[in-house]
C-alpha cells in the first residue's frame, strides 16, 4: 500500500518472481472491471475486489501480491491482508482527492515500511516472508 507514485508495482514486480506469487495490481483490476470510481463507495469496492481475488488465490495454496493504494483504514480493514508493506516513500502522490483522504497506518498494522525505493528492498522482504510461509 502506499500514495500513487510510491513504487508500490515497482517492488511487486521484482517480489513476484522472488515468491512465485500470482500478482494483482489495482490499475489492472479496475480496467478489467471497468470501474473507475474513486468515490469513498467505489474505494471500498475495489477493496473487496482485491480481496476476492487474493483470497481465491489463497484458496488455491498460493502466495499473492496485491499492490494498490488502500487509502483508509476501511480500506484496508476491508483487504485485511495477511502482511502489510507501506511504501512511504513520498509525502504526497500526483491524485490530489487521495492524498486528501490518504491515512498512514499505525506501525502496529504494517509488516515492512519502505521509506525508499531501491534495489535490495524486494530481496530482504521476499526473504523475510518466505522463512515464514
């Protein structure tokens, strides 16, 4: 989760191949669904959406990435993933409406807070989390 902008599929690509994990990426999914609604409602959709999506995956016994916003609390109560990266790496995105509405999650909800984009950020999380799958 993070601001547009924040290379949140940046660090899902390169994890991705890291986990062998199928990957879903909320631009993606709002374009097959057709459902560019930004409104709290249409927020709280997409969530659920992407839960639905990872939990089929879950279902199949497979890891799963899903990298989108997840502005609000709700939002992210709504997705209730498993392990939780932040990529606060820019203090505003290029969407006004969701740096207005953008919450930044307690430190007790995050499993990795990624203050910059690099290239050994994919390496030491994909690690981490595959001693513990």
């Amino acid at each position: 989760m993070g601001l547009p902008g924040s290379g949140k599929t940046y660090l899902a690509a390169r994890l991705q191949p890291l986990l062998e994990a199928a990957w879903y990426n909320a631009d993606n999914v709002r374009e097959m669904s057709n459902d560019w609604d930004f409104s709290d409602k249409g927020r709280s959709r997409q969530s659920m959406r992407m839960k639905s999506l990872a939990d089929f995956e879950k279902s199949h016994g497979r890891v799963v990435i899903c990298d989108f916003v997840c502005p609000t609390q709700k939002t992210r109560d709504n997705f209730d993933a498993d392990i939780t990266v932040w990529m606060d790496t820019i203090k505003e995105g290029r969407f006004e409406d969701t740096n207005k509405i953008f919450e930044d999650p307690s430190p007790l909800d995050i499993d990795f807070h990624v203050r910059e984009r690099n290239d050994t950020n994919h390496k030491k999380i994909a690690e981490a989390i595959l001693k513990n799958v």
